[in-house]
C-alpha cells in the first residue's frame, strides 16, 4: 500500500534513496545523513505524501559493523499521513560520536524521540534545543541500550542496604535479583534444584553459580574481610 | 490479645479483664492501621481490588489510605520500583512515624521480578526494611489479606522479623498437574511431584 511513497521519492530525490526494502506491507528508504533532513521535508510537505504524523524515532547498535569498518548505529523514523493513509520508515547509519541532525524543525514531536535514543544510545542530535536524558537519572554513566553496557551493571542512586547495619534481614540473600530466572531448568526438571531462592541454593550447594552477577557478589562478599586485614 | 484473663466477681456482678500493657497497645495498633499505598505499577490494580468492597481491607480495620507518610503506619511497596524512584521512596519511609511497618506487594517490589538489568531495584529491602513479602504477578487478593494477617501477627507478638507469604496448594490443581508439578520449596505440598 505505501510501495508509492516509495516510488514518490525515487522519482523527487532520485539517487539520494540508496536502498528500499519491503516486507509485508512495510516499506523501507535509507537514505545518506546529509540528506537526512532533506528527505522528513519532502515527506512532510509534498503534496502527494503528506505526511502529518510523527510515529517513532529509534535507533539500532550493530558493535560487529564497527569492526568491519562500517558505521555502528541505524538511526531511523517511522511517519505516517492521515489522509493518505500510507507510511514508511527512513533509515540511515551513524558512525560512533558522529551527529545527527534533529527533525525537531520538520516534526515537532521528535523532540522527546531523539532525547531517548541520545539517553539509550548516546547519538547527538545536532540542532536540538534541549537534549538531555528523559528516562535515566542525571547520574547515570554510559548508554544502556548499547550492545556494550554491562548485562550486570546497575548504577543505584540510594546505596543497598547492608546486612551489618539493619536490624531486619530479608528472608533471602542480599544482593538478589530474581528467584526464578536464571534458573538451571535441566536441573530443576531432574529435580536436582529445588525451587529456592538462588543465593540460598548456592549457599547451600544445591546448584551452582550460574550468572556473572553472582561471582562477582562472591568475590565482593569476600573483599570487606581482605581490606579488614590490612 | 496477649495473655487476658477475665476475672467475673463482686456481689453486683461486675466483670473486667487484665492483660498486659504492651498487648493492649500491641492489640490497639493492629486493628488501626493507617496505610500509605506506593502503587507504581500493574500491582496497584490489585491493591485497588483489595481495599474496594469484594475483598474489603475494612475489615481489618486497614481502610484508611492515608497519602502523607507522617499519618501512616504501613508503607504498602506496590509495584516495580525504578533506581530512578529509589530516593523518593526512601524519604517517604524516612517521614514516616515509628512504628512502622512496610509490606513488598508483589514479585517486583519484593525481587525485581524478571525486571533483572540497570534500571530496576532488585527488591525494595535493597533499600529499606521490609516485613511482609507478599509473592506473585500480581497476588491474588486472598494472598494479599494472607500477607495483612501476618503482619498483624507480628505486631501483636512483637516480632520484626521479615516474613513471607507462602503459596497455597490446591489439592485439586496438584492432582490435574500430575507428575509433570515441580517441587515447591517452603509450604508447598510434594505430594503431586
């Protein structure tokens, strides 16, 4: 249904869609960044594509492009048009650090758009007016949504509490994600680990270690006696 | 209420009752229990079945919300706490008035469910102190006024140690799941394994 967008913008801006793919109805332009804005005011402004609604702005990392010397990040919208009732999607890549220009000046709803992809990814948005982080706190180190952010890394703003200065203990380990995933189910069908608590179970030999998060607890459990030492 | 003893006497015949004082005020705090609901989440749908006229917390004599921490006793903890909502939960705690009591509704307040990556506190003990677990995504209601009954429990013995509600085993259920229903530790029956 949207295949005319797509021929709309090959005929309008010809060499500047460098691929167009399609999969089951949804279709799909990439575009160079420099034509980036070039492309959203087309979208928005001819009169056949009449593109009035601002859907979605996200952003995908690829690490292993990097390495093979490609950019890293897809960035790419989604704009539909109410009369037309047709839409696409604009991709584009990004290399690491490079800068984005906003679409705040085509659509004014991609503001709160590029300000979670800048909080999740770290890719800039030159141009915005206000680009600061719009889920995670201020303090917060890094881009979680890039493939290299540490499963395990959590960055609390209260410090947990620990077991030497509470007089309440929970009923299960400190430090304990969750009880039921992670879990060994080869195991636990063969009824070699019963439904506990997976820091107790490890405690008490009943299974192993399984996740990063919990080896290094050991090895954090172990650290307050060494420094003590000293 | 604690140790009671009923003494009937006198010639008019006139009755009362002695006891000790910590179980009278033990007795008085459990049947009046003012209650902040920190509702973030999905559980708080539940919470809202708990206290509407089905399930009735009125009965307990828990009914009044109270949403400033300096009038409540009860900080009920209902929902996926973000690290981001860690301080203001921890203020609200900090307001409150001794005694307090707090209750984890659900599996995110009480573990972090299966929001297990940098944005969600793995439990809010992480944080502040505990007394009553209440497990499941949400709890059922019944699991919830479980999880009420025992905190009155505790207050009336005096006990701060943090609890848990344990799940309830349908004999019925256990027979249809056959040999395939995996071990329950804790409260669970075996029989059906």
């Amino acid at each position: 249904m949207s295949a005319k967008v797509v021929k709309k913008l090959q005929s309008v801006l010809g060499d500047a869609i460098l691929e167009t793919s399609s999969f089951r109805g949804d279709e799909e332009v990439r575009v160079a960044l420099k034509d980036w804005v070039r492309v959203a005011q087309v979208l928005r402004d001819d009169p056949e594509l009449a593109m009035n609604h601002w859907t979605d702005l996200t952003a995908v990392d690829w690490p292993e492009r990097e390495v093979e010397g490609q950019p890293r990040f897809d960035v790419l919208f989604s704009v539909r048009s109410f009369e037309k009732k047709h839409r696409i999607r604009v991709k584009t890549y990004v290399k690491d650090g490079e800068d984005v220009p906003t679409l705040t000046t085509v659509w004014a709803g991609a503001n709160w758009a590029e300000r979670e992809v800048f909080d999740m990814f770290g890719i800039r948005f030159a141009g915005h007016r206000d680009l600061r982080r719009i889920l995670m706190y201020d303090e917060f180190v890094g881009y979680p949504l890039r493939k290299d952010y540490p499963i395990d890394r959590v960055q609390p703003l209260v410090e947990y509490r620990d077991a030497d200065d509470t007089l309440k203990l929970p009923p299960f380990g400190i430090e304990e994600g969750q009880p039921f995933a992670r879990v060994d189910w080869e195991e636990r069908l063969a009824g070699r680990d019963e439904q506990v608590s997976p820091s107790i179970a490890v405690q008490t030999g009943q299974r192993r270690a399984l996740s990063d998060s919990e080896i290094a607890e050991a090895q954090f459990a172990k650290k307050p006696e060494e420094s003590a030492a000293e | 209420m604690g140790e009671v003893k009923t003494i009937v006497g006198g010639s008019s015949g006139e009755s009362f009752f002695t006891t000790k004082f910590e179980s009278l005020l033990a007795w008085a705090r459990k049947y009046s229990l003012f209650q902040y609901p920190f509702a973030t989440a999905c559980c708080g749908m539940e919470f809202f079945a708990v206290a509407s006229p089905r399930y009735d917390i009125a009965r307990f004599g828990a009914e009044a919300p109270r949403f400033s921490p300096r009038q409540s006793d009860v900080l009920w903890v209902v929902g996926t706490i973000s690290q981001r909502q860690g301080p203001a939960l921890k203020r609200i705690y900090e307001q409150m008035a001794e005694p307090k009591w707090v209750v984890s509704f659900g599996t995110c307040a009480s573990c972090g469910g299966f929001y297990d990556n940098y944005t969600t506190i793995p439990g809010v003990d992480k944080i502040i102190p505990v007394d009553v677990y209440i497990p499941g995504c949400p709890p059922r209601p019944e699991a919830v006024l479980d999880g009420l009954m025992l905190l009155m429990e505790k207050i009336q013995k005096g006990n701060r140690e943090p609890v848990t509600v344990l799940p309830k085993v349908v004999p019925e259920l256990a027979q249809l799941r056959g040999k395939r229903a995996l071990p329950i530790a804790g409260g669970g029956s075996k029989e059906g394994a």
